[in-house]
C-alpha cells in the first residue's frame, strides 16, 4: 500500500516538473524574440530614422554672438552714389535717419580705399571700445561725405526687419580694382580686409562678445566686365577668393558656414552677360553661394548727375533697392547656416 502511494506521488511530481518545464519555453509577450539571424531584437525599441544623419548634431547655442556682415569689393562696394539724388525719393523722417541720425542697431567699420575714407584706426585698437569703433550706419560712410554704398539698404532692411538686433557691418572696398591679384589671398586689400576684421573682431571678443560672420557681401566685377576673356573665367578666381575668406575665417562661421552673397553688374559694361554668368556658374556651386540679379531687380545708372551720367555706378536709388536686397539675402542665407 504504502509502495503504491510513493509511486503515485513520484508520479505526480514528474507531471509537475513536466509542466513547469513547459511553460518556461513559450516567449512572453514582452520578451525579445531571435531574428532569423540568430541575434536578439528589442520589439519595443523605436525604429531607427533613415533621414538623420547621427554625425550631424547641433553644437550648444554661443552666448552673446555679435553678428558680423562683410562688405567687399570695388567702387560701387566703395559707395559711389550721391545722397542729393535720394532726398526726392524717399520721406523726410526716413532721409534724416540715413543723413544724420543714423541706425543705431546697425553699425560699421569702414575703409573705403584711402587713409582718409575710413574710420579704423588700428593703433587705438587696443583700447578703443566698440561703441566708438563702429559707427552707426548713414551716410557718407564712403571716398566722400555725400555718398553711400550698400550699407544704408542693408541697415535699413535689418534694422526694419530686426529693431531688437544689433548687427556689425565690416567695409573693405576701393575703386577701380580687379579681384586679381589685389582682392585674392596674400594681395593688398585681401590681407587688409584681414587686417581690419581680426582687429575688429578682436574689440567684440574682449566686451565679452562672441563673432559670427553671417554673410560675406560682394559688389565686384565691372573691371573683368570690360574683357572677355577676364569676364569668362571671373568664376575661377571668384572660387579662390571665397575658398581663402572662408578658411582664414573659420573660426567665426556659423554651424553651416559662411554664406557668400555675390551682386551682379550692370549693362553699361561691354561683357556684363559673360561676367555675371560667371558669378551665377559659381554661385551655382554650393548652397551656401548667393547670386542677386541687379538687373533683374531693376537698377540703373543712366540717371544722375542729371544730363551728364555717370554710367558706371547705380543711381542713388538703384543703390538704395540694391542694398535692401542684399539685406534681405543676408536675413534669409544667415536662417539656414546658424
């Protein structure tokens, strides 16, 4: 009797085991699951993106960035338009802000070809302060006090588009120059727009500041527009510019780098069409390259002095559109490079 009941019992226990045994072999709901080729998936770890690129990460937000825009070029660059033209064209209120007043929260270092053109002043670098290196934008920033150049349009589009921004504006231009050899690296007015922008640059950087060049403004050309052979190659000495500015610049290019906004010549130059297909070939080469169509936006240069016009730089109001143009490439290429 008592052999029986141990038999029944050992019976019991084997069924038991069997059914522990069992049920420890069927995968839980939650439990990884072997792939087919043998490694172990996780069901509930989200897919991976196929659109991002793991390498391409945002470095931390700078503090404080002072936001740089340098104007480089020839005379049209330089500012050879004459603000008496502008006064009938625009308002009161808004002429007295470009003749006296001045933008506050748009200023500028310029050098406008000539020792006397320019309000840097490289010994007092050292100690100078920012408010009195940089001027406000108005007129008058060029070769004479009744000119201006690019810098009224592009300060009065930012400081439109942006009045709790304040931007710096870096002149380095002069008249009558070819981009070779002076404006390529290692030339005069390369070296020089060096020069003014690192000591600049340097008087931000000790107020606590951090640089950022957001575009580079280039208003060159009508020399090369007078030969064709000159005119047809411009873009190869375009690349060599741009290549040296950004890599003596790099350590204030914004995460994308630094954008390069290129203006295209008038047609009082024998080969403007080659020249400015030229600068379209190259801007055509990156999107961080920039061309605006001058005159495409309507610019001229047959109307002032009136009888007796100076056929080779923009009416004051060409100048004035041009400028905000460039202003508003500057706002838009700057959105997707920072």
């Amino acid at each position: 009797m008592k052999k029986r009941s141990l038999i029944a019992l050992f019976a019991m226990m084997l069924v038991l085991i069997l059914a522990l045994s069992a049920c420890a072999t069927v995968p839980s709901d939650n439990a990884p699951t072997a792939a087919p080729d043998g490694e172990t998936n996780a069901t509930d770890a989200p897919p991976a993106d196929p659109t991002k690129d793991p390498s391409e990460t945002h470095p931390p937000a700078k503090e404080n960035v002072a936001k740089v825009i340098l104007i480089l070029g020839q005379s049209n660059a330089v500012g050879a338009s004459s603000s008496v033209y502008l006064k009938n064209k625009v308002d009161a209120d808004r002429y007295d802000l470009m003749r006296r007043d001045g933008y506050e929260n748009v200023r500028i270092v310029y050098h406008a070809g000539e020792d006397a053109a320019t309000n840097y002043r490289s010994k007092k670098i050292d100690t100078i302060s920012s408010a009195k290196l940089f001027d406000k934008v108005k007129f008058g920033q060029s070769l004479t006090t009744p000119y201006f150049g690019l810098e009224i349009g592009i300060a009065e589009y930012l400081s439109t588009a942006h009045p709790d921004e304040t931007y710096y504006l870096i002149k380095v231009a002069r008249g009558g120059e070819s981009l070779s050899p002076k404006f390529l690296e290692g030339g005069e007015l390369f070296e020089r727009a060096m020069t003014i922008t690192e000591g600049s640059l340097s008087v931000l950087k000790r107020e606590g500041m951090t640089p950022e060049i957001i575009a580079i403004c280039w208003m060159q050309g009508e020399n090369e527009g007078s030969v064709k052979s000159l005119a047809e190659s411009y873009d190869k000495s375009l690349e060599k510019l741009v290549e040296a500015l950004r890599r003596r610049l790099a350590e204030y290019a914004p995460w994308k780098g630094i954008p390069f906004i290129d203006g295209g010549i008038s047609t009082y130059w024998p080969y403007y069409k080659e020249l400015n297909r030229s600068k379209i070939n190259f801007a055509e080469r990156s999107g961080n390259n920039y061309f605006i169509d001058a005159i495409g936006l309507g610019i001229t240069t047959d109307q002032e002095p009136p009888g007796q016009p100076d056929l080779a730089h923009l009416d004051a109001e060409s100048m004035l559109k041009l400028g905000m143009e460039f202003g508003k490439y500057v706002d838009m290429a700057y959105e997707k490079v920072k």
